[in-house]
C-alpha cells in the first residue's frame, strides 16, 4: 500500500488553536494547529454524525458540538462519553509552507 502526502492548506492560514475541515479524496478531515504542531484526524464524531471543526479546541482536545464528546486531535483518542471509539489519524507533515496530510491509495490512513 503507498502513501501519498495531499495537499490540505497553508501553514499560515492556520494559526495556533485553530482548527478546520478539509475535504481530501473523499474523506472529511479536521486538520488543528496544536502550539504550531499540527494534527489530522477523522473530523466525524465517532458517537454520532456531527462534524467536529464546529466544536471548540483546547490544546489538543476537541469537543463534540453535539454531545459533548472530547477527542485528543493528535492522537485520535475518545477521552469522554458518550463517544468511545477513537477517531484516525493521518500523518502530517509541512512541505514548502504547505501542509500536507498523508492518505493511503484508498483515501485511507
């Protein structure tokens, strides 16, 4: 299986605490600034459908809008209910001021 790094957005349109949806190969991802690190994952609650860049990020938490779930953005990790699956992550990686997340072939991490 290959990976390819696909273009999600510009480094400097995301400043630090700041969060968004990109739309990549047919997958919905919310990609964060973390303190300048930043981290990709599925942007879809794993509770319910609710998209999770119209939450609110702190640090590295994000908060479901819909019920209150918090995930860890960079590491995928359901931290409260009613969610308890863990959300996937993607490589990230800053290339020529361009942030770039990596998708497997199918779209996949």
């Amino acid at each position: 299986m290959t990976q390819e790094f696909v273009a999600a957005g510009k480094a400097g349109e995301l400043a630090p605490g700041a969060m968004k949806r990109v739309d990549l190969r047919g997958r919905r991802i919310l990609l964060a600034n973390v303190a300048g690190r930043y981290c990709a994952v599925d942007d879809t609650c794993t509770h319910e459908e609710a998209s999770l860049a119209t939450g609110v990020l702190k640090g590295e938490l994000v908060k479901c809008p819909l019920h209150g779930s918090r995930f860890n953005v960079c590491t995928g990790e359901a931290l409260e209910e009613p969610a308890e699956e863990n959300l996937k992550t993607y490589p990230v990686r800053l290339e020529g001021g361009r942030i770039l997340v990596g998708l497997d072939d199918k779209g996949t991490p």
